[in-house]
C-alpha cells in the first residue's frame, strides 16, 4: 500500500470538476481495503474483490464501472 494514498490523493487533488477516481481492490492483504473504506470523497468509486485478478481484468473491470466518456489508466 505504499503507493495507495499518493496515487488517490494526486488523482483527487485535480482541478477538473466532472472527476471520477475508480479503484480496483484486487483482494489484497496489506490493508489497503481497510484504508479505502475510510475514504469519503463521492468522486471515489472502490471496487471490492474477494479474489486475486489480473492487471489487464482489473484495468477492464475499472472501465466498465466508470461512468465518464473519457477513461485515463
């Protein structure tokens, strides 16, 4: 998880208005499920899986909970 909170952060400190951060918990186990359940900020979507995927599925996954018609990975 040491990159989680940069990475959140950053993405949640840009200026555009119409801002929506999705992330893919891919069944971790360093905590970073715990950490984003005490987020609030509603720009940010967290996607819960109970089993390891790969990258490629989870970037798919993150793309298909979005709901903007631009999407950055």
């Amino acid at each position: 998880m040491p990159y989680l909170k940069d990475a959140v952060a950053s993405a949640l400190s840009q200026h555009y208005e119409n801002l929506e951060v999705v992330v893919v918990e891919n069944a971790s186990t360093d905590k970073s499920a715990q950490w984003l359940h005490t987020q609030s900020d509603p720009r940010l979507s967290v996607v819960y899986r109970t089993e390891l995927q790969s990258a490629a599925l989870n970037w798919t996954q993150a793309v298909h909970e979005s709901s903007g018609e631009y999407v950055k990975l």
